[in-house]
C-alpha cells in the first residue's frame, strides 16, 4: 500500500510539473498555453498511449527515436478525403512543445533526483523544412464576392458577411475577431478605434470607418460580443463559399488568406511596407516581407525598363485610351484609384 501510495504520489508530482510549464505560457496568452496544452497531450497518448494525468517518471525518460517517431506519425497522418493532416511548420510547433517540457522537466527534481536524465540527444532533433508562405492571398475583390455570398448562408449570413469584411479592413486574427467586445471600439472624429489583444498577448489598434462600424450595429444583441458565432462555423461557411467560387486547392486559401488580403491591399495602396507592418502587428518587418503576395508581371527591373517606359505617358494619351488601360487593370488597382479618386473629391469641396 505505501509503495502503491508513493508511485501515486509521484505521478501527481509530474502532472504538476506539467501544469507548472503550461502555467509559464500562459503568460503570453490563454491561447498559447491552450495550445502547448493540446500538442503534449497528443505527443503522449501516440508515444506512450497515455494520458498526462498518469504519467510517471519513466514515461518521461523520452529518447530519440521517440522523437522521430512522432515526427514521422504526423507526417504520414492523413484526414479521410487523404490529404496531409498537419503542415511541416504544426509538426515543427508541435515537437518544440514536447521538447520544451522534456527539457523543463530535466532541470527539476523529485525527492532530490532530476525527473529527466538525458536530454543530449537534442540537437540531432531536426526540424521540418517549413515553406515561407504556406497560406495563399485573395485579392481584395474576392474578398468582397466572398462576404456577398455570405449573405446566402442558412444561418447567420449577415453576421457572416461583416465577420469577412471587418477581417478585411482590421486585418486582425479570427481568433481575435472572435474575442471582439463592443467596448473594444472608440469612437473618434475620423471613424472609430478598434483596440484589443491578439497573438503572443500584443496590443492592436486599427481605424475603421464609421459606415463600417454602423453596418456592425446592425448583428448587436445584449451580449457584449461582436460576433455571435464559433470558429468552426466560420471555418464551414469559407469551404462552402471557396467551392462556390470555385477557387482551386493548388492556391492554398483559408481563412488566414482574408487577413494577408487586407495586408497586401495596405502595402498597395500606400506603397509603404511599414504601414503593411503596423496593419499586420508584426514585431518583424521580415515577417510583413513574407506575408506580403509578389506578383510575377513578367516586367523588367526599374533601371532596365526606364529606358523603354515613358512614366509620364498616362497624361499624354487620349482620354479613351488611359479608360481602356484602367479597364484592363486589377479590381485591386480600381479600387485604389477609385479611393485616390474619392480623397481628392472630398479635398475639393
């Protein structure tokens, strides 16, 4: 009985040591913390078929070809239409997670003896390769298609639609789309502050405009939530709207692609790429770099090309012409234009 009682005590001790380490996350965010929390619970039901609550010493003694055994089962996981379940990058998320506990577990002890023996092994875990870019972008005017067909939704088209559009024009993380408060929103003379907190606990702060947040008013209820819908519901709307729009698979968009739409339209409109960082809440300009959609025109490099383009030839042709060579641009490039059109309008009168 009292041996029986000791093991017991012991795996109390490594939940707790574990609970501790996940506590350190929580720091940054609840989400983070969440998240660490889902990725070591799968790393040992596959490695040890177990769960964290009844782990003892020895379950913790993980070697190397542990290691590279739960790398190679996420890898070869499929989903049931037999498509990769995880991207190189979620393995790579997932490893250091567990790697990060084996470690924290090697610097603590129980009754005087580190929990963790060996952890030497570590630099021969090697990492995924990971792509830059692993989300493709839509084009603003997709975007705007896409919160249209919202409207056709059984349930909750509207709120669906402005849940599109806000995603747009803050460019902020669903998951901080969906934490959204009405107390989030300041009303200023040009428009109306959205503020709040969004990954790795960082402060955002975006300007919409009033006819925007008048069209919000419209989904209010008494709760203080802006959006009265679950990511899953968002996630199942944006596959049916992807197939209605009959976007390929091979342009890799989900839901992420609306906020690097909103990101890419900001650095298309300012030509400024510190502004598409401020938008993104990037700490990293680099970052911005590879959200940022480049665009192959088959153009030459601005030297080469000075030569053989006259960049003054918009003013020179006839009024016909430059209307024909905007109808052959981008919706993007309209848009833009047709807001440069509108600044000036208003400067005007």
């Amino acid at each position: 009985m009292l041996a029986q009682n000791v093991v017991k005590l012991n795996n109390s001790k490594i939940y707790d040591q574990i609970q501790k380490y996940l506590d350190k996350h929580s720091y940054n965010s609840e989400s983070t913390k969440t998240a660490y929390l889902n990725d070591i619970k799968l790393f040992f039901r596959i490695i040890k078929n177990k769960e964290i609550e009844y782990l003892t010493i020895d379950d913790v003694q993980i070697t190397l070809d542990d290691f590279e055994d739960f790398i190679k089962y996420l890898y070869d996981w499929k989903d049931e239409e037999g498509n990769k379940k995880y991207v190189n990058k979620t393995i790579n998320r997932k490893v250091s997670a567990a790697k990060g506990l084996i470690k924290y577990l090697s610097a603590k002890k129980i009754n005087g003896e580190y929990i963790v023996k060996d952890i030497s092994y570590f630099p021969n875990i090697n990492s995924l390769p990971e792509s830059k870019n692993q989300h493709g972008v839509l084009e603003a005017s997709e975007v705007f298609e896409m919160a249209e067909l919202a409207l056709g939704e059984r349930e909750k088209g509207e709120i669906k639609r402005l849940a599109i559009l806000l995603s747009l024009d803050s460019c902020i993380r669903k998951s901080a789309l969906l934490s959204l408060k009405w107390s989030n929103f300041i009303e200023k003379e040009d428009g109306y502050l959205l503020q709040g907190v969004d990954k790795g606990n960082s402060d955002f702060r975006q300007l919409i405009s009033k006819e925007l947040y008048n069209e919000l008013l419209s989904i209010r209820t008494k709760s203080d939530c802006v959006f009265d819908i679950s990511a899953d519901s968002l996630d199942g709307m944006f596959k049916r709207l992807r197939e209605k729009m009959k976007i390929e698979p091979n342009r890799r968009i989900v839901w992420h692609s609306i906020r690097k739409s909103g990101i890419t339209y900001r650095y298309r409109l300012t030509g400024d790429i510190l502004e598409a960082k401020r938008a993104a809440n990037h700490a990293n300009i680099t970052t911005t770099q590879i959200y940022l959609e480049e665009e192959d025109y088959g153009a030459m490099g601005a030297v080469s090309s000075k030569g053989y383009l006259d960049m003054d030839l918009y003013k020179k042709v006839d009024h016909e012409i430059l209307l024909e060579a905007i109808e052959l641009m981008k919706k993007d490039a309209k848009l833009i234009l047709n807001m440069k059109i509108k600044e000036i309008l208003k400067q005007n009168n």
